[in-house]
C-alpha cells in the first residue's frame, strides 16, 4: 500500500513537471499575441518598495487669465534595495511645461532641455554609472511619463515640475483643472511590436475601491482683478479664504490626503458675467509676443431652426460599466428625448465591435425615441474600445438628403490611438461636425478635446449624472444658435506675424476669440474683428495704444510655443512630416518646452550605486472614482509572472518529494 502511494506520488510529480514544461511554449506564444494593455499589481519582493511616488502637492495661482503652477512630486524608498522607478501621470492639454529640477538630499539639479532621444541616452548612461537622475517625457499631450534611476534605500528625491497655461471662460465660467490620474487605455496593438512612445500604456493599476498609493495636497490664488463669484468645485471639498472680493485663496480638505483619483475642477465666475477681453503684451530680448481677447457678441434666439440629423455613438466598454455608463444614459435620454419631430437621429452602441439602431436615421417622433432609449437602458459596459471602427460607421451611415449631420460621441477616451481617431474624422467630414462627451471623474481630455476641434465642433465634459441635463442644454443651445460665424480679424497699423490660429473656426459657444502672435516696431494701431450673427454682420475696434508691454507677462512666450506646436502636432496627423518635427523640436529647444521629441533630464554627477544593481518598479496608478476592474480586465503582472509561477510550482513539487521520501524512510 505504502509503496502504491509512493509511485503515486511520484507520477503526480512527473505529471506536475510535464505540465509545467508545456506551459513554456503556451507562455511564450501568448507573449507574442499580448496586447498593449494595463494590468492590474500584484506585490512581489517584500525587499522593493513598489509605491515610491509617496506625495504630489501642486500649487496654482492664477493672475487674470493665466495660471502658473508648481507640481511637486515626492519620491522615498522605504525598501531594503535599489531601485528604478518610473511613473506615469496626466496634465492639462494646454500645458506648457517650461521648467524641471531634482532634489536630492541637499543638492538640487536643474533640468536641461534635450532631444528626446538624447535625453534618454543620457539618462541611460547614469542609470548605468549607478548615478541618480530623473527623465520626464511627453507620451500624449496630456500624459507624462516620470522616470527615476538609482533611488537608493532611506532615499527622498523631490522633482518639482513648473507649467503654465491659458485659462479661457465658456459662457462666462472660467474653470481651472488639474487632472489627476491617467485612466487605463484600451489598446488592440501587439506588445511585441508597438512603439516605444506607446509603451506607457501598459500600467499597473489598483482594484477598484482601493484608496491611491500615493496622497494628495493642492492649493489655489486666483487674483482676478474683478470680484470673484459663484466660485465653487464639485469634485473635492475645498477651503475658500478671501484677502479681497477679487483675490481667493483655497486648499483641499486635508481630512482626506488621499484624493488623488479623480480631476480637480475648480468653477467661477466674474461680477456682471465679465470676461477678460483686449490685449496682453510682453517686449523680449529678441522678440516680442501678444494675446488679443475679444469678447464675443451674445447668443442670438433663432426663430426658425432647420431640421438636423444626430448620430449618437456611444461608448459602452468595461471600462464605462457603473457610474459612466448610468450617466451616459441620462445624458442621452435628455438629449434624445429633446429632439424635434422633424429631426433624425440614430444611435451606434460600441465596445470590442459595435452595433447600430437603424440602417438608416430615424424621425424623432416618440415611438422612436422610446425603442432607442429602452435600448440604451439595457446597456452594461463590458469588452474593448474599439472606437475607430464605431466612428467609421457612423460616417458611413446613409445620410438624409439636404440635413446637416451631426455626429456625437460618448465615451470616457480611454484608447491609446487618439491620433488615428482625429485623421479619420478630418478626412470624411463633408458637412458635418462632431460633438465629443466626456463622461467620468478622469476622463482623456486629449480625446474628447481632439475629437471636436478635428471635427470643429465642441466638447463637453460631464463628470457626475446630475450635470447632464445642463450639459444636454447647453449642447442644443450650440447647435442651434452659433454665436459668430465667417470671424476675420486683422491688425491695422500693429506689425503682426506668425500669429496663431491662422483661420478661426465659427464660435459656438459664448467664449472669447483668443489670438496668440508676435509683433514688432511701435505698440500703435488697432485689431479690427468682424463676423455675422443671427441678426447680421458684426464688428469691433481694440485700440493697441492703450495697452504697454509687462515684463510679467512672460509667460506669453510659452503660451505662444505652446499653440505653435499645438497647431503643428497635438491633434495632427499620426504620421507627422520630418519637417514638422524638426520645427516642433526646434520650437522646444529654444522656448524650454517639453514636446513629444523634447524631454528634460537632471542628473546628480555623484556615483551612489556602484554596481549598478536596482530592481525596476512602476508606480502602481489607482482606477479613477466610478471605474470599475472591468476597465483593466483581468491580467496580473510584478509578482505573478512566469519565473515565479515556476518557483511556487517546482517548491510545491520538491515538498511533495521529500515528504514521500521521508515518510518511505520511517516504514523502512
């Protein structure tokens, strides 16, 4: 008997061994097929600290309508080894960063501005040379990429990060945000092959509910330079102290310092609904910028609105399962069930494939708005984003003849192939705009924004189920009555080149017209705007002598970079000429911008790790408020992969052996 259990035990030994060795191949295969993906951190090595980003605290102030803001990124290895870290983290789409340095121990390292690829090299050469040094990259125009080499245990490294950007009202409301965390991105391309700058997509995420590795600490001035009203944020808890009607001071509720996932989004208007209008000017060493504001006229009520077909796409992946698809769908029945008889409109539901309501657009009457609303109410998020494919089709629908086809999307963003996305709907407008609804607590501003200005429409973003009545509101009033169309203007007697945008698309909304150049010779003259409203032509005069150059406004210098670089790449084409990106990375060069081929590296010219031996770690990112573990899917990596698989395995197998072998010897 005992030895029948013996040769047992050793045949289920063999078979263990077998199975594990034909695994090998299967592993090495399903390497091959993976996809870009996020997966989800599993612990390994107790001796890695694999949370070393400990703190982000930003400060932003703001002065008229420019904000400058300091991110400070604190970083400790409380780990018994070395180690690489490497983290990825989102930023406003109109950033201009301009500024890093490193902090370690008492000696601080100012960046250099470098071409991306020598940056890295750099970078590479210290991380080998065991010494510390930072590298921050531009992945998207709102995703960065940290990297740190040679974090020695008991070490703290600070990296402060300095940005500026322009803040423009809508509708009388200027909002400042700062986004938080980098949501997962579905991705379709194979590991094995996508890009280098694409790398960043696969990310190590939290489950859904665990609280950030990392806390959290932001305050904001904002100095207006008019009383401040209606100043309030809907995503944290905030604490408003007032030094004067126009200056405001605020910081988060420090009860939480763990509120690091989800967007700050801060809201406030100016006594009488005033915006910010005329001229800001900035004299330099060599040249010389501008921001012209003009505020717009008032929305005109239309009296006879033609009829219009909408094409709802509408995003219904893992990743909007729970809290964004239920807002999605009360966005929808607003804006559906608020349509004209004499309107048409399908719906487009899509996720790994997608589906349509209707071959062809359907009247708005009620029977038809109920089966696309009882088909939207049995939606649950699940699959991919394949959202190129969704768009085509929406393009491709039959069209009714002599009525303007709108298309609107739905989505949270999260795909990684933004680019492709933009080109499609560039190349197949043909009279048609597109509406982009960004629907959660994080969603890719770089898409939905992208998604409008390819599509010269407008985005929108809802960030909890009570706005979207407001949203859907606000969507139809742009629509139907677009503020300013045919817009001109031209500086008379004001010497003015390489001014940005070069053509201004119609306004929809009720916001300045923002106009970014340079200038030479006498501050003289004037800026002549002119443009049709629904009761006919419109004009205005800015007189240029009354405003005198600031040698605070410096900041001019970046912002007009920044659009210039906007215009040449941020929402472009994928494949972008040798000759832009020479421009581009010239243009970050000589203004000190990071750009998609420019990053900053510093590195500390001390030897603190001889040997060079360090583990790699990426800061794991926690899943935005309202994203569910669907948005991941289920793969595990850091201490799950096939080494130690392998080890758990063949212990397990080598336990079972000394014990037979040992219970064999105490018969004997």
């Amino acid at each position: 008997m005992t030895n029948h259990i013996i040769k047992l035990g050793a045949r289920c030994l063999g078979l263990l061994l077998l199975a594990l060795a034909a695994a090998s191949p299967c592993r090495a295969q399903q390497a091959e097929d993976k996809t870009l993906s996020p997966y989800f951190v599993v612990q390994g090595d107790p001796a890695v600290d694999h949370l070393p980003l400990k703190d982000t605290s930003v400060e932003i102030a703001v002065s008229g309508v420019i904000a400058d803001v300091k991110v400070l990124q604190t970083y400790r290895n409380e780990g018994s080894r070395p180690i690489h870290a490497s983290y990825v983290f989102p930023a406003s789409t109109r950033a201009a960063v301009y500024a890093m340095r490193m902090r370690v121990g008492d000696q601080i390292v100012v960046a250099k501005i470098k071409e991306r690829e020598a940056a890295k090299q750099e970078f590479e050469a210290a991380k080998q040379e065991g010494k510390s040094a930072s590298l921050l990259e531009q992945n998207r125009p709102n995703v960065f990429s940290m990297s740190l080499a040679n974090v020695m245990p008991g070490d703290e490294i600070e990296i402060e990060l300095r940005y500026t950007e322009l803040l423009v009202p809508t509708d009388g409301v200027y909002e400042v945000v700062y986004p938080t965390v980098v949501g997962p991105r579905y991705s379709s391309q194979p590991e094995a092959s996508a890009p280098k700058e694409d790398q960043w997509v696969k990310s190590p995420y939290t489950h859904q509910g665990e609280k950030p590795g990392s806390t959290f600490h932001l305050s904001t001035r904002i100095s207006a330079g008019v009383p401040i009203q209606e100043l309030s944020c809907a995503s944290h808890q905030i604490s408003p102290q007032w030094q004067s009607p126009t200056v405001a001071t605020l910081r988060l509720d420090d009860s939480d310092p763990y509120q690091g996932n989800r967007d700050f989004v801060l809201r406030y208007r100016l006594a009488g609904d005033q915006i910010a209008s005329g001229l800001i000017l900035y004299q330099g060493e060599g040249e010389n910028f501008f921001l012209y504001m003009a505020q717009p006229p008032r929305r005109v009520a239309a009296d006879d609105i033609p009829a219009r077909e909408y094409v709802f796409v509408v995003d219904v992946s893992g990743s909007m399962d729970g809290f964004p698809l239920n807002t999605s769908k009360q966005l929808l029945r607003d804006l559906i069930g608020q349509l004209r008889p004499t309107d048409y409109f399908n719906v487009v539901l899509f996720a790994g494939g997608s589906s349509v309501l209707s071959p062809k657009s359907l009247p708005a009457t009620q029977e038809n708005v109920a089966v696309a609303i009882r088909l939207l109410e049995e939606q649950r998020g699940g699959g991919g984003t394949e959202l190129l494919a969704a768009v085509r089709q929406a393009m491709e629908l039959p069209r009714e003849e002599d009525v303007s086809r709108s298309v609107v999307l739905v989505t949270d963003g999260y795909v990684s192939g933004e680019q492709g996305v933009f080109d499609y709907i560039r190349e197949n407008l043909n009279r048609c705009n597109v509406f982009s609804f960004g629907i959660g607590t994080s969603v890719n501003r770089y898409l939905i924004e992208g998604v409008a200005k390819a599509g010269m429409g407008e985005p929108f973003i809802v960030t909890k189920e009570s706005e979207a009545a407001a949203v859907a509101d606000k969507f139809r009033e742009y629509i139907q009555t677009p503020v300013l169309t045919d817009i001109q203007i031209r500086s008379v007697g004001f010497d003015t080149y390489d001014v940005h945008p070069a053509v201004l698309p119609d306004l929809l909304a009720e916001r300045p017209i923002v106009l970014f150049g340079k200038w030479r010779g006498a501050v003289a003259g004037s800026f002549e705007l002119s443009g049709m409203t629904g009761r006919g032509e419109y004009r205005s005069s800015l007189d240029v002598a009354g405003f005198r150059p600031d040698e605070g406004n410096r900041a001019l210098r970046y912002l007009w970079a920044r659009a210039r670089i906007a215009k040449l790449s941020d929402y472009g084409s994928s494949n972008v000429p040798p000759e832009k990106v020479r421009e581009i990375t010239e243009l970050g060069l000589k203004y000190n911008l990071l750009t998609r081929y420019t990053s900053f590296i510093a590195v500390h010219e001390v030897v603190r790790n001889p040997d060079g031996s360090a583990k790699d770690v990426k800061q794991p990112l926690p899943l935005p408020v309202g994203v569910g573990d669907l948005a991941v899917g289920s793969g595990t990596e850091e201490g799950s992969e096939p080494e130690l698989i392998w080890l758990i395995a063949v212990s397990l197998a080598l336990a079972l052996y000394v014990t037979l072998r040992s219970r064999r010897r105490r018969i004997v």
